[in-house]
C-alpha cells in the first residue's frame, strides 16, 4: 500500500487557509520597532519580581485551571463577580472560542473593514461565513439606521466582533453608538477593547447589561505582558460558562496568571505610563502634521497616519531602510496608511528624524 501524501491527509480548508500574518519580530539591532503596538516601558518591578518569585520547583505543577485568583482580582477590579470572567491564552484565543461556541458551520461572523485582521482569519478556521461590512466616512461606526438603509449589514450574525477603539483607524467610539448597535443584534456582539487604556471612554458595562455583549481585555499592550500572553473576556455568567466548558483544561500558563495579578495589584504605575504615551502620542501627531502627514486623532497606542508625496508602502520600505520598522496593511482602505505605535519620547524623535531626511529639503 503506497502511503497518503501529505497534502491528502489535510483537510481542504485547511489547505486552502490563508493565516493570520502577525508583524515581524526581527533580531536586528538597534532597530526602532514601532510596527506591533507592544508597549516600549517594561511591566512594574513589582511584577518582575512576582515572576521571578515564581520560578521555581512549583514549575512541575499544573498551573489553577480556572485562573481563579486572577479572575478574583478582575471582579475587584471591575466590581462584579468573579463568574463574569474567562481568562485566555491572550484575548486572541478567546476571539478562537467564541467562535467555537457561538457560530455554527455556515452561519455568519461579521466585522467591520478595517478593523482587526484576524477576524477573517478565525472565521475562516471554523468555516463560517464572513461578512465584512466598511466603516462609515473617517472610520466612523455607521449608525444602525445607515446599516439597515445600506443593507449589507446582517442583524442576525451568529457573531459581530467590533475593535473599539478601533484599529487600525485608532478612532474610538462612544459607549452610546455602541450600545445601540449592540441592541439592534440578535447574535453575540465581542468588543474587543484591546486599546480601551488609551481611550477617553470603555463600554465595559455593556458585558453587565446585555446578555449576548462580551467586552475583550488584554494585559498584552497597555500592561506589557505581550510576551506572558494573557487576556480575558467579561460578559453574563451563562455565556461566560459556556465558554469555559470548550477551552483548554490549563489555557492560561502558570507565570502568566501570577504576572497578571501582580499587575492588578501595581495599576499607578501602568497609569503613569499610559499618561506618557499618550503625551508621546499626541506630541507626535502634531509635529507630523507640521511635515504633511495626515494624522487621524487617535485613542490608542499607535497612530494611523497619511504620508505626503508617495505612496505609503514606499515610506515604510525607506523607514525600514533607515532602521524603523512601521505597520503597513495592504488593502484598499488602509493601503494610503502608515499605522505607527508609539514608543518612548526618544523612539518618536528618531522616527521624527528618520522621516526629515527622507523628505526632500
Ligand atoms: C493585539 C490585539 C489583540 C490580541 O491581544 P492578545 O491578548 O495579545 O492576544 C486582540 N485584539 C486586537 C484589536 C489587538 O490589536
């Protein structure tokens, strides 16, 4: 008997997948890396500390299936109980749940373009069906009645992931023009506040408030933990249930769980730090503006950003060549767009003056 080709044994979706394309992660030194919106300040010594506390001969053991002390702090926190909460392997493999539990095969996951480019993606992994549906002028979230009037939006998706604030626009949305989209849903409706510590407002109440809401957190950008990967998701106790009835038994590793409480624990530190990017953020913005570029005012951690004179995929090809590394998505409406994350005062002046000597004089 001859033995199956490789190609034969998986299956044609699968074969078919086009995968999600994280940003580049090079090992080139001295590089400026303002392309994947992690955080330039390190987590709080108190949370080094929690960690290196950690390491030791407890490593053989299993970590707390459910996370629990951690999922303790976030009810503090939050002000609700700890069964509103489901912590993941960053909020990534929640977003991979919920289409486990919410969608079933051939019914529909719905995001808005742009938004976040891994929604197609898990979408396509559960061979769903995807609507993709352009935000209004400026990135603006289209209003239920231009939905209805336009028609292409579908009210009864099995699943609407909505970035907010969004990315990669960097726009924010009020609470307002989010709960009313949410009312008008028949299906689960994620906001995915990955961003929301960089904004003016958060709709976290509407996880409180509306049974099918689910609001999505991460530790990853505005915490600094991107490399520990934790994120979680709030929402009504039954749905939350549901979702911990499909995760992996130990989805959250053990370093992770601790590093995230510390977090918890040390948020006048994080603050500070959120305070200073978005100083760095708007201080940045302004002398862009001054050389040309066509900033969109942003509510998180990066800037989205119109360059003069040519073509945007060609500044990021120069930027690079001058050791910055910067965000480019190739699609119709972001392809005029760089998407810059801020970094520290000193990043931004060398970017600053990346970008002078590649403009003529
Ligand atoms: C970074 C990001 C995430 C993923 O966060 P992790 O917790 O690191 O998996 C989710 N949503 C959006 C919009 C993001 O930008």
């Amino acid at each position: 008997m001859p033995l199956p080709r490789p190609t034969s044994v998986i299956r044609p979706l699968v074969r078919r997948l086009r995968p999600y394309v994280p940003g580049e992660q090079p090992k080139i030194r001295g590089l400026i890396k303002l392309n994947t919106n992690e955080n330039p300040y390190p987590p709080s010594p108190k949370v080094l500390a929690a960690i290196k506390a950690a390491v030791d001969g407890r490593m053989r053991l299993y970590p707390n299936p459910t996370a629990e002390g951690l999922r303790g702090q976030l009810a503090k926190f939050h002000g609700c109980a700890p069964e509103h909460f489901i912590v993941g392997n960053g909020s990534d493999e929640l977003l991979a749940l919920a289409t486990r539990a919410f969608v079933d095969p051939g019914q529909t996951v719905q995001f808005f373009t742009p938004s976040y480019s891994l929604y197609p993606v898990l979408a396509d992994i559960h061979g769903a069906r995807r609507t993709a549906v352009p935000l209004a002028a400026a990135f603006a979230l289209p209003s239920v009645a231009q939905l209805r009037q336009q028609g292409v939006w579908d009210f009864r998706a099995a699943l609407t992931f909505i970035t907010t604030p969004n990315a990669p626009s960097g726009r924010g949305y009020s609470t307002a023009e989010l709960k009313d989209l949410c009312r008008a849903q028949k299906g689960v409706v994620v906001l995915d506040e990955a961003y929301v510590d960089f904004a003016r407002e958060h709709a976290f109440s509407l996880a409180l408030q509306l049974p099918h809401v689910l609001v999505a957190r991460t530790f990853s950008k505005a915490y600094s933990l991107c490399f520990l990967r934790v994120g979680y998701f709030a929402g009504h106790a039954e749905v939350i249930a549901a979702l911990q009835k499909i995760r992996d038994s130990y989805n959250v590793n053990g370093l992770g769980q601790v590093a995230a409480a510390a977090t918890l624990w040390d948020l006048p530190y994080y603050r500070r730090n959120f305070k200073r990017l978005i100083a760095t953020r708007e201080r940045l913005s302004a002398q862009l503006r001054a050389l040309e570029f066509d900033v969109l005012p942003s509510q998180t951690n990066f800037i989205f950003a119109r360059p003069p004179r040519w073509p945007a995929a060609q500044w990021r090809q120069q930027l690079r060549e001058n050791r910055v590394l910067v965000r480019w998505f190739d699609a119709p409406e972001t392809r005029d767009f760089l998407r810059i994350t801020i970094g520290t005062d000193t990043e931004a002046d060398a970017f600053l003056r990346a970008v002078r000597g590649i403009l003529p004089r």
